[in-house]
C-alpha cells in the first residue's frame, strides 16, 4: 500500500512536470516490474514473463496504427534481448 501510494505520486508529479510520454511510458513498466518483485519466485517469474515487453518506439508505432516490421530506427544492440528493469534506463 505504502509503495502504491509513493508509485501513484510519482507518476502524477511526473506528469505535472511535463515529463514525455516516453518517460510516462516507461516509468509505468518500471512499476509493474516492481510489482512482480514484490511476489514469491515463483509467481514473480510468471509476472515477469506476463509484461508487456515492447519498447516505448514499438508500443507508439502500434497506437499510430503503424505496424510495418521496419526496425532500422530502432537500437539494434536492444531489439532482441527480453525486458529487463534496467533496459528502461538504457534507452
């Protein structure tokens, strides 16, 4: 409850900074992450492997309806590893 509340804060006062919605993007996967670690081994793994697991850029082109498999722009050295807590930061 305690992190919920500090998660919901963080985000509103993200937003009223105007952060992007990149950063609001990936701050919410950061949270569901966290979320998952919170469980036992076991049901945090399945948490883990249940995330949505695109990339800010991939989520974006789905929304704009953009679903050409062109990755050109993409960081190829990223494209294929699995989501991970600390590839947020490496964006």
């Amino acid at each position: 409850m305690k992190h919920s509340r500090f998660v919901v804060l963080s985000i509103l006062s993200l937003m009223i900074l105007g952060c992007s919605n990149k950063s609001l993007y990936e701050a919410i996967q950061e949270n569901r992450v966290n979320d998952c670690r919170n469980l036992s081994y076991q049901k945090e793994q399945q948490c883990l492997n249940s995330l949505n697991q695109k990339s800010y850029e991939e989520y974006q082109r789905e929304r704009n309806g953009d679903h050409t498999t062109d990755n050109s722009n993409l960081d190829q050295s990223s494209s294929n590893k699995p989501f991970s807590h600390n590839s947020i930061y490496n964006s």
